[in-house]
C-alpha cells in the first residue's frame, strides 16, 4: 500500500463496543450503530453482527418485516440465508456473498435461515437515502462470492466490496453515498494503510483481534469511529479481522422508527398507514 506523508491520518475518536440484543424471532445480534450509545453515523442506521454455532440464536429468522426509506446491506462471511420479498423476489446468501436491498418505497421480505445447526455469521449494515429517493423503485444487488474480488496488498487480505482498493474495484454499483465497504484481514504487527475520501463518514468494525490507531486501542466486537482526514493507518495488535466502512453522508434530519426511516415524523406516519393497508410498495 502506497504510503502518503502528506495527508492527514485519520484519528479514532470513539471506541463504541457491541451491545447483545436480538432481533427478529429472536436471532442474537451484537449491535454497535442504532444504539443508545451510537444512534447513527450519517449515512449509516444501524451495524448488527450475528455469529452462533448454536442454532436456537438463529434459527428463528427474520420472518415477513417491512422496511422504507433506506438500503439494507447483508454481507454473509458463513452460514446459509434465504430472502423472499412480498414482490416474488427470491434468492439465497452464502458464505461470501452480499445482499444490497435498496427498499425505497417499500418491500416487505423475510430473511430465513437454510440451516439448523453449524456456524452462521454475517453482518447486516442500513444505509440512509436522502429525501428525493426515499420513494423509489426498489431493487437489489445480490453478488455472489466469486465476484466479491480479493486482493493481497502488503500483508492485508482485502475482500473489496464496495469503494476501490489497489486499483480494484468493488461489484457494487449506483449507491447514491458512494460507499466504501472492505473485509480486511490482518496478521499480528501488519499495518494498513488506506486513503478516503475527505468528506466521508467513516470507521471500523473490530470482529477478531483488535486494532491499533495512534493512542487508540479498537478491541474485537467492537466499532472505531473514524475522525476527519485523508487516509487511515491501523496496526494490528493481534491477528485481526475488520470491516472498514465510509460514505458520503446526507445531511439531513432522520425520522426513524422501527423498519421505517424516513425525514419527518407524518412521512414516518403515512410510512406506517401504508404498511397496514397494504399499499406499501404500491405505486
């Protein structure tokens, strides 16, 4: 990786460690954005991570549920889940691949588990969309594991899925906040170095081992948020997997509640009436 002495380095600013809750029928989720601690990193709603083995912290899904206003982000590192949308929409995610649901006006899916027992871990990310595109068209990007490039760079293992890295560019395409999305893995000592845009929003998310920023230690389960600057240099104090994320924010006020994130509290309303007569997604 390219070294650049004269951009600034980005700080970690915050250590924001997981939350267990769950969600759904009951799945367990380590939880880090959308809780009392970190509402929200502009564009970015809300970070769950699942991983079991035992398959009673899972295997209750996450049965029909409606979202509008915003993108859902499932990225599946193992394990098997089926999604089904209200549209006839269908499609499985498998070790590797990434789901980017762009629900706009409305879906109402489901998100099952294809499995009873073993590992399932993932990650599912919400993404905000500003106010002209709350009520569009929805749509998916489902990627699978062969088209998520790898790229060795250094000592770092970089699976790029959205953003550039190396040269390499990630499958995803036509996200209005021009996200960066990198799995990174990192051995003992390694370091990483890696330049984002200046006005992005931005920051890591520890899954194994803990990282290294300045004065800052970022243990495992948990987030670093990523001040302002040019590029970011991380070390890994022990052998570590991380996911770094940025994207332009949006700037505008949020109204969320629920599977609803929209501007003010009558769009969030009406987001709710048209839930339950049935017209959401509804042209």
């Amino acid at each position: 990786m390219k070294e650049t002495k004269n951009t600034k380095v980005r700080a970690v600013e915050h250590v924001v460690r997981a939350q267990a809750t769950s969600d759904g029928a009951g799945v367990q989720l380590l939880r880090t954005i959308g809780t009392p601690t970190l509402d929200h990193v502009d564009p970015f709603l809300l970070l769950d991570e699942f991983r079991s083995e035992d398959g009673a912290d899972y295997v209750g899904g996450f049965p029909d549920h409606p979202h509008r206003g915003f993108e859902t982000v499932t990225y599946m590192l193992a394990g098997r889940m089926r999604h089904r949308d209200h549209s006839g929409n269908e499609g499985v995610l498998r070790p590797g691949s990434v789901q980017w649901m762009t629900a706009g006006r409305g879906i109402v899916h489901s998100e099952m588990p294809e499995q009873e027992e073993g590992l399932m871990h993932g990650f599912q990310l919400w993404v905000n969309l500003p106010a002209e595109l709350k009520l569009m068209e929805p749509r998916y990007q489902d990627i699978p594991p062969e088209e998520v490039p790898e790229v060795r760079a250094g000592q770092a293992t970089v699976r790029i899925v959205a953003g550039t890295f190396a040269g390499v560019e990630g499958p995803v395409r036509g996200v209005v906040t021009k996200p960066t999305y990198l799995d990174v893995h990192l051995p003992r000592g390694a370091r990483f170095e890696h330049e984002l845009p200046a006005d992005d929003a931005a920051f890591v998310y520890v899954y194994e081992g803990g990282l290294i920023a300045g004065e800052a230690v970022v243990p495992p389960n948990a987030l670093g948020q990523l001040g302002p600057g040019e590029r970011i240099d991380l070390e890994a104090g022990a052998d570590a997997r991380f996911l770094l994320i940025s994207a332009s924010p949006i700037g505008e006020p949020v109204a969320r509640y629920g599977p609803f994130v929209m501007n003010t509290q009558a769009e969030l309303a009406e987001a709710f009436a048209d839930y339950q007569a049935g017209r959401l997604g509804v042209r």
